[in-house]
C-alpha cells in the first residue's frame, strides 16, 4: 500500500507539474478561465498520448518474456513443490 501511495504521489505531482509547463489555469471559486490552445493541447496530450506510450511500453515489454507451455509448467512446478 505504502508504494500505491508514494506511485499516487509522484504521478499527481508530474500531471501537475506538466499542466503548468502547458499554461494551464486553475479556475477559483466562481471565476471560470478560458484556457489557452496550449493548456487544451496538454490535456489531450496528457490524456491520449502517454496512456498510450505506455501501453506500447508495456507490450514490447511483456513480448519480450518468456511466456510459454514450458514455462507455465515449470512455475507449476514450483509452486507445486513449495507446497
């Protein structure tokens, strides 16, 4: 739970931090703020663009394990010996 939290932590700050890079402006108490192009551009890009890189991270990632029957058996195994 503690690495949730520190993970949570860091990823609110850098959205933050990159929304302020962008020109966003926060809007107070009643007073609504048109926000620039490049705010717009840096939700979209915060929103579309690095969920997806990371999902393509990921899977170049996870083709790169050996995932197979092989593999399955002798963590079957394993397991099944530590029992």
């Amino acid at each position: 739970m503690f690495i949730y939290k520190i993970g949570s932590a860091l990823f609110v700050a850098i959205v933050t931090a990159a929304m302020g890079w962008f020109g966003y402006v926060e809007s107070t108490g009643s007073l609504m703020v048109e926000q620039t192009t490049n705010a717009i551009f840096g939700i979209r890009f915060l929103i579309g663009c690095v969920p997806a890189l990371c999902l393509i991270i990921s899977v170049i990632f996870i083709n790169k394990l050996s995932l197979g029957k092989e593999s399955f058996d002798n963590v079957k195994k394993s397991i099944s010996s530590n029992l």
